[in-house]
C-alpha cells in the first residue's frame, strides 16, 4: 500500500462539478493498493501517517495530525501503481482490482476515523477533482510494504 501525503491548509474534492468533501489544515491523502495488500498494510499506514510529525513548531517538525486536531482527505489513487519503466503509456497491473482496493480503502478511512480525526473522502472509482493548497509545499511517499516492520 502506497500514500502520496501532502501537508494543506485546505483541500477539496468533487466529482461532477460538486464539492463531496472539504477540509481544513491537515493532510490530503493519495491512497495505492495493490494486489498484496493486507489489513495489516492499512494499520501500519493509518497510524504511521496520524502520527507523523510533519506540522511545524518553532520552525521544526514536531506535531503530528493529532497534534494539531488536524484534518484528513483521503482519495483512492490506483495510479501511484503505474509502472512507466516500458513505453510512454503507465502500466497499472500492480494495481488492486476494484473489489479489494475497495475494501481496504474503506478500512484505511475507518482507521483514519477512529484514531479521532476528522475525515473526508474522495469517491471511489470516480473521476474526481482535487483542489489542495499544499503547505510549504511538504510531500512525502509512505510505503507499507518499506516500513512495516519500523
């Protein structure tokens, strides 16, 4: 499971030129999953990513999401599973068919939810907009499948 998250002030997402989710400060995230994926990629990411001190005090980066009562966009993005290395067109068969990407996606949000932040989300499958005024910029690529014995 892969995560493109990205520090905002704020963030929105449409499909179909209407707004289904908002935030404030926190974090957009980009959700991957692929075919090897398991629950347990989604707890290591979920709390990894809740916890993750990238918020600013006294010019360093010590708060976390929870820290700053902070916000979450979460968008299912199989295209972080796009292999590029052949041709010029993206290969996407490491990415999780739709029942399982699915499914994971949804407990990764709950995870998100239970650890007490405020949680908005993208709509699966569909082809949506995402409005996101990153903060510094700070983008960081999380891989569970790097880190999940850390």
């Amino acid at each position: 499971m892969k995560a493109c998250v990205q520090r905002v002030k704020e963030a929105t997402v449409s499909v179909d030129n209407k707004i289904i989710g908002k935030i404030d400060k926190g974090l957009v995230i980009l959700l991957g999953i692929t075919h090897q994926d398991m629950e347990s990629d989604a707890e290591y990411l979920a709390n990894k990513i809740v916890n993750l001190r990238i918020f600013e005090e006294t010019n360093k980066f010590n708060l976390s999401l929870l820290d700053i009562n902070g916000q979450a966009l979460i968008i299912s993005q199989f295209t972080l599973y796009g292999d590029c290395r052949k041709g010029r067109r993206p290969d996407f068969t490491q990415a999780a068919p739709p029942e399982l990407a699915k499914e994971l996606y949804l407990k990764f949000i709950d995870l998100v939810k239970k650890a007490g932040i405020k949680t908005q989300e993208g709509e699966f499958g569909a082809k949506m907009l995402v409005n996101i005024h990153n903060d510094g910029p700070v983008t960081l690529i999380l891989d569970s499948k790097n880190g999940a014995n850390s």
